[in-house]
C-alpha cells in the first residue's frame, strides 16, 4: 500500500515515514499541496496525511484539487483542534483529522482503520453501462461479465482511477507492472489493444496520446 505523506515540516515527514516503513507501507512525500497533486497524478496512491498550513497551496485546497483526480481516503494533520476546522475538513470528505502534536503509532493506527474500512466498502468504477466491481474483482457491460486477464484488469482499473488524464507509457508501467519490471513499453501498448477489444463498444474510451500514452476519457 502507498501512503503519500504531505507536510511542509520535514521532520514531521521523516518521522511519520519511519513508522509507516516499519509497517511495511511504500511512502512517498511531499512538501505542499502542489507538490501532493503532481504525486497524486502520477502514481496509484492509497491514502494521504495531509497537513494543512503550508505554503503555496493550503491542505484543504490541495484536498479539493486532488479528490478531482481520485478519490482516495484523507487523514488531516492540523495544529488547529477547533470544531470548525475539523466541521471544514469534514465537509469536504476526509476520513479522519489527527491534532498536532501527535503520536505517530496513533496515526499509523488511524491510517491502518481507515484504509480498513474503505477497502471493505463497496468500490466501483462506473461510465454508462460499463461497471468495474472491485470488491467483486469483475467487469460488466450492460450486465453481462466481461473476462478480462488480471493485467487488463489493473491496467482498467488504473485507467478509472485516473480518468481524463493524459498517462505516459512509463507511467502506466510503473504503475500496473511495478518498477521492478523489465519489460519495455510496448507491453503497455500490447494490453491496451487486448483490452480495447474486450470492452466492445466501449473501446474508444481508451484515447491514445500521441508521443505520450493513454487515457480513459470519460467526459461526456
């Protein structure tokens, strides 16, 4: 699981990555809310600590511009412990909010119920009648299954969770196969023409860029 820590306070960071690595989480970081929608865009992130007072882009914004791309669990790091803060955070869909100082075993313990909890809700990644069911690990069109390899699979599911976004080659294979692949790009060109076939009628969805990759375009 990949945990994208942001906080313009680097101790803050290396402290709470210490203990998320001890668990056995993959942790990436940033500085600022900007810097936390570039990480967003491009790699499959699980959960987000996100400070809040930070320069360049506060916490809340930066949760808004994010949540356009994906939607992906948020737990608030704040020096500010007044309800309205919390009421703020709240109205805008984050799934927990942890007051500074903190213990960081407390915030791992957070992240872990968190990540619990919406990994057993029911996700679904919808366009028209075209329906990923990843609780259910299927794929239907009008309701009828549609069989896809397990590559095809993740390489749809990736593409919804980041729709409307141009992804490169690398990005894509990074994200899908893992960094530790030694295949080339073409792999990515390959999957996309299988997938492309199997979704039917809804192949065009997948739009190529040229010099560039892909994306699932969704706007109607």
């Amino acid at each position: 699981m990949k945990i994208l820590i942001c906080d313009d306070e680097v101790l803050i960071r290396d402290v709470i990555k210490e203990y998320l690595i001890m668990d056995n989480y993959e942790v990436m970081e940033a500085s600022n809310g900007i810097e936390a929608i570039d990480v967003v865009n491009n790699n499959n992130i699980d959960l987000v600590v996100m400070d809040i007072m930070m320069p360049k882009m506060d916490g809340y914004q930066a949760i808004k511009e994010i949540k356009k791309i994906k939607d992906v669990p948020f737990i608030v790091l704040s020096a500010r412990s007044e309800e309205f803060d919390k009421l703020i955070g709240f109205d805008i869909g984050i799934d927990d909010y942890v007051t500074k100082p903190f213990s960081p075993k407390e915030l791992v313990a957070r992240i872990k119920a968190v990540t619990k909890r919406t990994q057993n809700e029911l996700v679904t990644y919808k366009y028209q009648t075209l329906i990923l069911n990843d609780s259910a690990h299927e794929v239907t069109i009008d309701d009828k299954d549609v069989f896809l390899t397990p590559k095809e699979y993740d390489l749809l599911k990736y593409l919804f969770q980041n729709k409307n976004i141009a992804l490169s080659r690398e990005t894509i294979l990074a994200n899908v196969w893992g960094y530790d692949f030694f295949g080339d790009e073409r792999t990515v060109d390959t999957h996309v023409k299988t997938l492309r076939n199997n979704l039917g009628k809804y192949r065009d969805l997948i739009k190529t860029i040229r010099g560039m990759g892909y994306k699932l375009e969704t706007r109607e």
